[in-house]
C-alpha cells in the first residue's frame, strides 16, 4: 500500500508500491528500487491528487415566510446512519451580576455546559430548565461553584434562574459539528464538511416556526445556493 497526505493525515490508496501507483516500468537498478522505496511515499504526498474522503463546504441562504421573521438560529447539518458527534466539547456560562453570559449558546449532541457562578459577591444562584427533553435542576449554587450539565437529546433548551427571574437563556442542542448560527434569518456558510448527502435543517428559538428541511449532496467543490424555508407552524 502507499501512503498519500490529504492535508491532515496520511491516506491509504489502492496500489502495492510506489511504481505500482505510477504504472511504471519495473525498476532496472537497485538505486532505482531504493528511492521508490524510501521516497516514493513522499513523492505521492506532494503531487499525486487526494484519493481519501474529501471535505468542502456549503452556502446557502435562509428565507422566511411572513412579515415579522424569527431571530438567533442555527443552520446544521445531519446525516443518515452516520454518528457525527465528535469533538463535542464543552461550554461554559457566567452568572456575574445576575447575567447569563452568553445568554445563547449551541451545544452538539452529548456535549455539556458549565455553569459557573463567578459572582463577585455572596450570591446564590439556581439554574434550572423544565424542557421536556432536557429538564434539569442544579439546585442552589454558592459563590465559586461550577456545575456542569449534559444535553444528550437535540431541540431548544429554555434555562432560567429560579433566584432571579430576570435571567434566561437559551440552548441549541444541535446532532452535529457541522453548523452556523445566524441572528436573523440570511446567508450562512459551513466548512469542511464531508462528501456524501446530508440533510440541511434549522434550529428556529421562536416555538411558533420551523423549517422545512433540505436534502443535499456534497461533492467536488461542495454545494451552493441552497435554500431552507422557515414558515409558521399551522
């Protein structure tokens, strides 16, 4: 097998050696064999085209039906039979002076929020949601703690602080890594995606709107001009 970059890592592509991979001629001298055997691998690296799974991107445009269109959503990318929650990590959010910070915030599927109390005076905080799929209640929080919580089910997650009803804030549990949050409804693009059909849908946090999905093919040099329609749910 021989070995070929594709800008990260090393690809695996179908050929038994490097003369193989060229269609050359068999080497008539040991020099010959020597540098195809040390180098060659090299060679390939630098000239020979990815022949791996390929990334490109995507851009399109959000439209929406009606006179007073949603802000804050996330355009997001799913596909089926495929787990793509990898690289997950983690977010955190400031309670200072009784503020959320951010107050929005997305979450890929399995990730977690730390919520962290980071007040400069003695005050307790509650951080608690009642959504259906993500219901969570911290309970009482001191000055300096840091409670994390894990958002295994994708939606819009609606948290509050039962100590100070003026603080809220809003999750968007999304199925994968491959998203873009806009603040009103527009252009938006996303990189680095991989080849294959995806499904393009959107995150809406106005309870009365969704969007109707779009099916899509990334190949090449990606896809373009794609547009998702947000109307108001009948």
């Amino acid at each position: 097998m021989v070995y070929q970059g594709n800008g990260n890592a090393l690809v695996l592509c179908q050929a038994e050696s490097a003369s193989e991979f060229f269609q050359a001629e068999p080497v008539g001298t040991v020099m010959k064999k020597r540098f195809l055997k040390r180098f060659g691998a090299i060679i390939l690296m630098i000239i020979v085209p990815w022949c791996g799974v390929q990334a490109a991107g995507l851009s399109g445009e959000i439209k929406v039906k009606g006179k007073r269109p949603p802000k804050n959503l996330v355009v997001y990318l799913t596909r089926d039979n495929a787990s793509d929650s990898t690289d997950i990590g983690k977010v955190t959010i400031s309670q200072r002076n009784a503020i959320f910070s951010p107050k929005r915030v997305v979450v890929v599927k399995g990730g977690s929020i730390k919520f962290v109390n980071d007040e400069e005076q003695d005050i307790d905080h509650n951080v608690y949601s009642l959504s259906k799929k993500n219901k969570f209640d911290i309970g009482l929080a001191a000055k300096g703690s840091v409670d994390e919580v894990v958002f295994n089910t994708t939606g819009i997650v609606k948290f509050f602080c039962s100590v100070h009803k003026n603080m809220q804030g809003t999750v968007f549990v999304v199925p994968s890594k491959y998203y873009a949050v806009l603040e009103k409804p527009g252009k938006f693009e996303i990189e680095d995606v991989p080849e294959g059909k995806w499904t393009v849908n959107v995150s809406v946090a106005h309870r009365r709107y969704k969007a109707k999905p779009q099916s899509i093919t990334i190949a090449g040099d990606g896809a373009e001009n794609i547009v998702v329609l947000v109307s108001k749910k009948r």
